[in-house]
C-alpha cells in the first residue's frame, strides 16, 4: 500500500514536457515487458538454451527495478540517479558478457573466457563511476574515463579479434550471425555510454560535445542494448530449438 501511495505521489508531480522523466517511465516498462517475455518462453527451450534465454531475462528483470527506483529518483530530486544506475551496470553488464561465453560453448569455450570478459566489463564500470561521481572535478573525469574506455576497447578486441572471434568462426552457421550481431550490440550500442559519459562530466570534450541530456542517452542506450540482446539469444535458442526437432 505504501509503495503504491508513493507511486501516486510520485506521479502526480511529473511535469507532462518532462521528457527525460517520460524515457524512465518507457524504460521501466520495456525493461518489465520483455523481462515477462523471456521468462514465458523458457519451457520451449531445452537445457542447453533455456539457460542463455534465462540470462537474457534476468538482464531486462534487475534492469527493470532499478529503472523503478531511477525514475522515482528523478521524479522527487530532478537529479540523476547516477549511483542506482551503476548499480545497474554493474550487474547487467557482466551477464551480458556471460551470454557471449554461453552461446560459444558449443564451440568449446572455456570458463576462463567468461571471466576475462567480466572483469573487464567490471574494470570498465568501476572507473567510470569514479569519474563520474567521486572524482567528478578537475582532470579526474578524463583519466578515469580512459581507463573504462581502454577496458571497454579491450572487450570490442576480444569479441571481434581475440578467441572469442575464432570459437563463432568455428561454430559457424547460427552461431556466428548471433556473435556477429551482439558484436555490433557493444561496438556500436555500448559506446553511447561513452558519450553520455562525456555529456555528464569536465574535461577537453566539453568544446565537442553539449553538456546535460545524459539520462536520455542513457535510457535509450539501455533499452536498445539489453532488450536487443535478450532477442538476439531468443532468435538464436528458437531457431536451435526448430534444428533440435
């Protein structure tokens, strides 16, 4: 009743041009959508897919709550919810990572690829929030961000170059077009967080780049990255799935 009543209140208070409160809203909700989807699904799948599409549907679920607490931040604050968000990242971002190791176990991957791809993917996040909120003045935005940026450009190297590259060669077929298309996800759907990264802090970029809207690049880089993710391992276990019988 309290977390209903606080709705209420919440949303009684949204101005109607708040543009960026309306993407949370969206957000939340496609977040929820597709979680349900994912998780409705399972029992078509067998084990050795129903754990990828599993995966996926975690992703958009811990997204989807966060995205609750997000936009009810922004609704009473007018601030961005840049702690709840990394949180976010934090815990979606690696399994997003895990889903490349899932899909090329066929093709013989190690765990240790896996674990290479988050740690990275941590390295990545943990930087950039110590740019973006602790150590937000100054030149630290910029040697922070370099840091989560060469960790990020690690993981583009790894995905498109390294043995994650050459398992999707050998598993070819299905495989290899859902490596490829998640491959595009983080080259080109990952690095609008580096723009709105940009967008939210100080440094030599400001001359290059507007400043505020951050939380509208955000959210659209969330909703794009983590439910197309989650549809690019469901096309993949369906069409699996259609093989298998």
């Amino acid at each position: 009743m309290k977390t209903f009543l606080s709705l209420v209140d919440v949303t009684s208070k949204l101005d109607p041009t708040d543009y960026v409160g309306f993407t949370f809203f969206v957000g939340c909700m496609a977040m929820m959508a597709a979680s349900a989807f994912f998780f409705l699904s399972l029992n078509q799948f067998d084990k050795k897919w129903r754990t990828s599409v599993l995966v996926s549907g975690l992703i958009t679920f811990i997204a989807a709550v966060h995205y609750f607490y997000m936009r009810d931040y922004w609704a009473v604050n007018m601030e961005s919810p840049t702690f709840f968000r990394y949180v976010d990242w934090v815990l979606t971002v690696p399994l997003m990572c895990v889903e490349f190791y899932l899909i090329l176990k066929v093709a013989g991957a190690k765990p240790a690829l896996m674990w290479k791809l988050i740690a990275f993917s941590v390295i990545m996040l943990v930087t950039g929030y110590f740019g973006e909120a602790v150590y937000n003045t100054g030149s630290g935005p910029a040697v922070w961000g370099a840091i989560s940026g060469a960790a990020y450009f690690y993981i583009v190297y790894e995905i498109w170059f390294g043995s994650a590259k050459k398992l999707a060669v050998n598993a070819g077929g299905d495989i290899l077009k859902a490596h490829k298309i998640l491959c595009w996800f983080v080259l080109v759907g990952w690095a609008i967080y580096p723009l709105g990264y940009m967008m939210g802090t100080e440094g030599w970029y400001n001359s290059i780049l507007p400043q505020g809207g951050i939380d509208v690049v955000y959210n659209l880089a969330d909703a794009i990255n983590k439910i197309g993710f989650g549809l690019v391992i469901y096309a993949l276990a369906v069409k699996k799935n259609e093989v298998h019988n």
